[in-house]
C-alpha cells in the first residue's frame, strides 16, 4: 500500500549575530533561550545537519534515510536514478533584526576550485517591516575595478542595488550575485543544499565572539558577476504565480479558494504554509508550517481553512534523460 500521508520534520533553530526571536513571536517556532536566532532550518540533508521526520509511520526517520532507502516510494519512480546522494534542496526560514553581510555565492564553474559549494537560491518575503529593503546586484554602471576600490575602502554599500521590499514578493538569486538581506525581513529560502557564503562585506559587525567575522575577498572578486545590474523584485498578488524555476528546484505560489489536489504526475511536492491555514488528510497547518506530501498520495486534496490561503508548492525538476 503507498505512503499518503503527510511527512512534517523538526526544525533546526540556528543562532546568528543578525536574528531575532520573531520566528517565535510570529510563527510559534520553538527557539533556545536568551539568543538571537536567524534561521530555522526546515528542509535539510546535509552531513551535519538533518531533518528528522517526527510523529506518524516515518517518526524517527532522518530526511537522508528517506532520500537514500525510499526514494521511489517518498518522492516518486521519475527520481529513483537521480544522481544527488542527498536530497538536492534545503530551505529555510530568515529572521533579520539586523542586516546580513554583503555576500556571494559561487557559481558552479569555479566553485571546486574554490573549495566550495555552487548556490543558487530564492527568496520569499514572508513578513515584512515598514522600509525593509535588500540589496541584489550592482549599481549601474559599477565595474570590477570600482568595486574593488569600494570594498577595500569600506564603501562597497554605495555599489550595491538596494531594492525596498514588501510581503508577498520574492526574488531570485542565482550564484554570482552579490546581495545582502535587509532588517526587518522575514523570509522563506528555498536553496540548492550547499552551505558555501562568501562574505564581501559585514557593516564593521563583531561576531557573536565579539570579534569581527571572516572576510573572503579573493573568493568573492572570483566569483561575483560584475555584468549583473539592478535585478527586479517579483510583485506578490492574490492569484497562483510561478515564484522561482531553475534546474535546482520550481517554486509556486498557490492562492487556494477551494480544494486543490497537491500533487501532478505521481511525484512528491514540499509545502510551506504563507497565509492563513491549510488541511492535508487530518493534519491542520498554520503560516510558517512546512511539509512533505509523498508520490503515493497522489489524488488527494489541500483544503483552505476559514477562508482563503496560500502556500508555496516547491518541486524538483525531473532528472535529464540520456
């Protein structure tokens, strides 16, 4: 008989110099005392650090377990010769009280050489405080040797897009684009599982050790894209929308009046919860839930509660032929 329930994982507060406790005031997220905390990490199979699934058939199991020994019968057949060894996406939840470094990920092709990890990413902004802004991209007009002589003279800010920002919107950031998260914003990331930043810039912030954090600036001059200028935030809205497609992962926003089947085609789907509340099978989910509706559930419904509600529906591209 087919799994069709519901897989929900436990999430994995992390302390950050720049977080806050609204994941907990917000959401209901259950925080360690007494720190700042800037990312929940919902979806994650890494070497250290796993989501675990708890209650139901599957309590106990990590995500890894579930992407290694039931891959076919979790998350679908197409995907039984993926070749990732770990499940291909991991997602977050941001809490900004404080801005981000000026950062940059780096692109697939330089990536080895730098010891690092490719990340291309998107942002959802959840939530929203009155001015909140982000940088992405690069003034019009900047170039490599002006960049430079702004970073190292601690002005790269005045080189930066700065783009205000609202609930509902989103915006993708593909490696080798530099950007940093303004405060205020709370966001939902959808990334391709790496856990390699290089830190361009930090606002002369001391770490959480009290002395200033890393800088990776030969990384960063390698792997910044000095011909991406200006990018545009995603306009939010009331209708179903295709927020981020790349060949890492689909992310959709769905605006639910009525009951919608969850999955197409017999593949698995990932659900984060954006307005109001939802019900799958006997589980009720609220803003800021995450879940894993597995192939075998393929048919049943995702039903609003007390009104309308949204959610992101986020996929994985179907692995090339040939």
């Amino acid at each position: 008989m087919p799994f069709t329930e519901p897989i929900l994982f436990e999430p994995l507060p992390m302390e950050r110099v720049w977080g806050g406790r609204r994941l907990e005031s917000l959401l209901g997220k259950s925080l360690p005392p007494g720190v700042p905390v800037g990312e929940s990490w919902e979806i994650v199979d890494r070497e250290d650090a796993q989501s675990v699934a708890h209650g139901g058939a599957r309590g106990g199991a990590t995500l890894h377990e579930l992407w290694a020994e039931s891959r076919e019968e979790i998350f679908g057949a197409a995907y039984a010769r993926h070749p990732a060894p770990r499940f291909p996406i991991l997602i977050k939840l941001l809490d900004a009280r404080e801005r981000l470094s000026v950062q940059v990920h780096p692109p697939a092709g330089i990536a080895p050489a730098l010891q690092g990890e490719p990340k291309t990413e998107m942002w959802y902004f959840l939530d929203c405080l009155p001015g909140a802004t982000i940088y992405a991209g690069l003034k019009r007009g900047v170039t490599r040797a002006s960049f430079e002589e702004a970073m190292l003279g601690g002005e790269v800010e005045q080189t930066l897009h700065r783009i205000p920002v609202r609930s509902g919107e989103s915006i993708f950031i593909p490696s080798g684009r530099v950007h940093a998260i303004g405060e205020g914003c709370l966001i939902v990331e959808v990334q391709q599982n790496s856990d390699t930043t290089y830190r361009v810039f930090d606002w002369n912030r001391a770490g959480l050790d009290g002395n200033p954090r890393a800088l990776h600036i030969a990384e960063s001059m390698s792997s910044i894209d000095f011909e991406d200028y200006e990018p545009a935030v995603e306009a939010g809205g009331g209708e179903d929308a295709v927020v981020a497609g790349c060949e890492h992962f689909l992310v959709e926003r769905w605006m639910l009046d009525e009951a919608r089947a969850a999955l197409d085609g017999g593949f698995f789907a990932l659900f984060a919860v954006v307005a109001g509340r939802v019900r799958f099978g006997e589980k009720i989910f609220e803003v800021g839930a995450f879940f894993l509706v597995p192939a075998g559930a393929a048919g049943r419904d995702l039903h609003p509660l007390g009104g309308r509600a949204g959610v992101l529906r986020i996929t994985l591209p179907l692995p090339r032929r040939g």
